[in-house]
C-alpha cells in the first residue's frame, strides 16, 4: 500500500474508516534546484491515525511525501 488514498484496514481489510490525530514534524528543507529538480525535498514526516468502523482495529500510519512507509496496529 503505497497510495495513502486506497487506504484499507490492516486487519480486516475494508475501506471504511475515520480518520484521526496526525501528527507532523516541522523542518524547513530548502529547495536546492540542480538542472531544474529539487535534489532536497521536503522530508517532513506524517503519523496519522485511523479507526476501523468495520471491525474496531486502530491503526497509525507513517508517511512522507504523500507515500506510506510504515503501518502499525495499535
């Protein structure tokens, strides 16, 4: 699960769900620009939590750049 958009539970695997507390660090990356791209993008990283309305499970998700890099059951 890469697209934090096709989001499903991690124990039963439904798409419904609430969103709750996230989470963001707060650094300034600034651009540097090589060629025309960014080679320091913006790094911030966001925790965000979720509620299964399905089945009950609570989960909390870790992304950066839109991109979910870490999921744990809470």
């Amino acid at each position: 699960m890469n697209d934090l958009k096709n989001m499903t539970c991690p124990k039963c695997g439904k798409s419904y769900y609430a969103e709750g507390i996230s989470t963001c660090t707060c650094v300034y990356y600034q651009p540097i620009y090589k060629d025309g791209v960014n080679i320091n993008p913006d790094r911030n990283n966001i925790s965000t939590q979720y509620h299964c309305l399905e089945c009950g499970c609570d989960w909390s998700v870790s992304s950066r750049d839109g991109l979910h890099y870490d999921t744990k059951i809470v």
